[in-house]
C-alpha cells in the first residue's frame, strides 16, 4: 500500500498532478482543493494517496491532506458515490464546507456537485454524519489557504474548460458556461471559474 508519494511537480493540471520521484513519474487524479494547494510550489510536493485497483485498471488518487483523503475515502463508501463522484464534491466543496453540509443535513449544497441527485445526497448525509464527528473530522477539516496564480483570461478559459471536460461535462457548454463567468469576473482564477461552472452545469 502506498502511503504518499514526495517529489518534484513534473506536471500539473486541475485533474492531474504528475510527481517524479527518484526518476519515476506517478500520475495521480486530484481535486481542485489539492490543485490549489499544490499550485506554484516549488521543491519536493507530498501528497498523500489512495489507490483504486481493479481488474481493468490502476489508479491513484493525490490528496494534499489526510482529512481531504479520509473525506474521499468515506464519501466511495456510500453507495452510488465512486471515485469520479467523490473527486466532483471535492472540487465542488472545501473540506470543511463539505464536513459543514453533512453536518447540518444540507442536501441543497451537496446536490450542487455534479452527479449528485437527492436519494445520494440523503445517503451521503445518513451514512457519513456519525462518521465524520466520530474520526473528528468535523473539527480537523480545514481548507488550504494557498490561492491559485493569476493567469490570462484566454489561458484560464481553456484551462477550465479541459477540466471540465475531463470530469465528464460537454466541451460545449462547458465553454459557455466558463465564458459568461469570466465575463461577470474577468480576475477570476481557474479554481474560481471551474467551481461556479460546476454549480451551473
């Protein structure tokens, strides 16, 4: 079982964070919490893993945190939430939002993540509530203070859109989603962009 993975960011994109470690490239899916945790830093990067292993196929999910790791972990438990799913709530919501919602039976906000219809939502809320007071995750999440770099309004647009796309929505409306938020908000950062976009597609 791998525990975390430490080294240099080879590649990095709102989906994906490559590490190269001691000359091996390990290809981890993120959230945008961990993008944003994770983005302009330079120097070794640790991120702690979880591994999806199945008979057609091998993957690694990064987490810049235990308590965002533990969330995924409880949130694939529920039935009905895969990997896909949990990661789209982890991006839509920080830790602590989503240890908030769960907490105060907020099925409106976790309906707000792609994906999610009521029955899951009510599942998610029944299910994790205890769970989540019991491992004093309630108290211990926390969102990373770190802020995405400033970039182009062009380069944020297609940065956004990518990810949109690779989490599973239409380029097209994707695009015109993204398009009219950074109309409303041209400063607007591609964490920023894609979490609004998520709550409109």
């Amino acid at each position: 079982m791998i525990e975390y993975i430490r080294g240099q960011i080879a590649e990095l994109s709102p989906t994906m964070a490559v590490l190269d470690a001691n000359g091996v490239g390990y290809g981890l899916s993120i959230s945008l919490n961990t993008y944003t945790a994770i983005q302009g830093l330079t120097g070794d990067v640790k991120l702690f893993v979880c591994e999806s292993i199945r008979e057609d196929a091998y993957q690694l999910w990064g987490f810049a945190t235990k308590v965002e790791r533990e969330l995924f972990l409880l949130l694939t438990s529920v039935s009905g939430v895969g990997g896909q799913s949990a990661r789209v709530i982890l991006s839509s919501l920080t830790p602590s939002e989503l240890c908030d919602a769960i907490s105060r039976s907020d099925e409106r906000l976790l309906k707000s993540a792609k994906g999610i219809g009521g029955k899951t939502a009510q599942r998610i809320i029944v299910e994790l509530k205890d769970k989540i007071v019991s491992l004093g995750l309630d108290a211990a999440a926390g969102s990373p203070s770190s802020q995405p770099l400033s970039a182009a309004n062009k380069e944020v647009q297609d940065e956004a859109v990518q990810a949109l796309t690779m989490l599973g929505f239409s380029p097209a409306p994707s695009q015109k989603a993204v398009v009219g938020i950074l109309r409303a908000e041209p400063d607007a950062t591609v964490e920023r962009v894609i979490k609004l976009a998520l709550k409109m597609l």
